[in-house]
C-alpha cells in the first residue's frame, strides 16, 4: 500500500510537469505529433493515477475492515456477557453506538483519515520541492503560507470535534426513541 501511496503522489506531480510541457510547445508553434504525443501522456498518467488512487483506497478499507470487524464481535460479546444491571443503565441506542458507530470511526479513521494525511503531507511536500526547484522565492512563499494556512485548520479543528459529539449524542437519542416505539 506505501508502494502505490508513493506512485499515486509521485503521478500527481509528474502530471502537472506534462501539461506545462504541452502549453509551452503550443504556444512555441511546435509539431502537431508532438502536442499529440503529450496530451496522450497527460491522459494516460492521469488515468493510471486514478487506478493507483482506488487501489490506495480498496486495500486501506480491506484493511480496516478486517481489522475493526474482529474487534466489533470482541466488543459484542463482551457487552452480551455483562450482568443486567450494566444493560438496565445503559439504553440500547447507546450500546449499539458504542459496538458499532465507535468501531466504524475508528475503521474511517485508519481507512481513509491517517492514509490521506501521510498522502497529502507528503504531497505537499512534494509540490514545495517542485516550486523550490523552480524559484526558490516561489518555494518559500508557499511554503510560509502552509504553515501559516496548517496553523489555522489546527486552531478551527475543536469547533469540528464538538460538532462531532453533538451528532453522536443526538444519534444515540434517535436510536433510543425508536426501541421505545
């Protein structure tokens, strides 16, 4: 999976390269073959990165599937061997929640949420080191506004948390009025 991660974040920043390479022989009046022969790399990367990308995607979710399922009928026959008195102060909503939704956070958060910021820290990476080979004083002013633009999404993410639980909690009441009904 780091391989395809790798190829994926390395077609991402090929790509880009083709186009430009593609616009400068247009605009130079170059040889009808030869923007012909870029725009069918262009596609031919571009599609290639797609597939890469899925595979990324379908091998993270195998992963986490398999991993999280068994820990969700752990998590369950835990629950089922608890005395009475755990079930009577704990609602089914609740329960059902805990076993299921908690489990499936935590499959998105190993499945698609740590496997998309290593991709896109290094990404960033990679596209800071193009615009530093380029002009360094392009580099650096990019770079500057990802730390500064990184900083602020650290500060905003405890609205999103909060949120989050609301959701959660409001969740577990709608499980409940239903059992009651």
């Amino acid at each position: 999976m780091t391989i395809l991660l790798v190829i994926s974040i390395g077609l991402q920043l090929v790509n880009p390269q083709i186009m430009r390479r593609f616009i400068d022989v247009a605009l130079g009046g170059g040889a009808m073959q030869g923007l012909m022969l870029t725009a069918v790399a262009f596609i031919g990367i571009a599609l290639l990165q797609q597939a890469v990308s899925v595979s990324v995607t379908y091998l993270g979710e195998n992963v986490a599937w398999t991993a999280t399922n068994a820990l969700r009928a752990e998590l369950a026959w835990h629950c089922l061997n608890l005395d009475m008195g755990f079930h009577n102060s704990h609602t089914p909503g609740e329960l059902i929640e805990r076993i299921d939704g908690d489990i499936a956070e935590l499959s998105n958060f190993f499945s698609q949420f740590v496997v998309t910021m290593i991709s896109n820290l290094l990404l960033l990476a990679g596209i800071l080191g193009v615009l530093f080979l380029e002009d360094w004083r392009t580099g650096l002013a990019f770079t500057n506004f990802s730390i500064v633009a990184l900083g602020i999404l650290n500060l905003v993410r405890d609205i999103a948390c909060h949120s989050k639980r609301r959701a959660a909690k409001q969740k577990r009441t709608y499980m409940d009025f239903w059992k009651s009904n």
